[in-house]
C-alpha cells in the first residue's frame, strides 16, 4: 500500500463552512471569503464547500500576529 501524499484527504476530517466558522469563531461570509479568496482550500461538493480540518488548522497556524 502506497504511502499517504501530499493531497491525499481519505484520513481527513472535512468540515462544513458553518463548522469552521464556529471553531474560528467568526461568520459563515468571513470563511466564504477565504475561501474564494484563496487563502483556506476548500473542495466545493454539489453547491456546498467542505474543508479540512487540517487546512482549517494550518490557516489559524500561519495566522498568529506578534503585536508590539
């Protein structure tokens, strides 16, 4: 059996916009708005978006800001 590749989602957990804006804590439009912007992956399924749970938890990594 191949080893997991980068892009390989079969052990991710996906979660709806709705989700991701609970666990950021900000709107549903505030993550559309990533998400269109390019900024947090998203897998568009029918009309919806999913995301990963690991892509959601790499953006809020790469977001920290040092303030002072």
């Amino acid at each position: 059996m191949a080893a997991n590749t980068p892009g390989d989602v079969s052990d991710s957990q996906f979660l709806t916009i709705a989700e991701v804006a609970a666990k950021m804590r900000v709107s549903k439009m505030t993550v559309y708005r990533l998400v269109h912007g390019g900024d947090l992956p998203a897998v568009r399924v029918g009309r919806s978006f999913r995301v990963t749970e690991d892509d959601v938890n790499e953006y809020l990594r790469n977001s920290f800001y040092n303030a002072g």
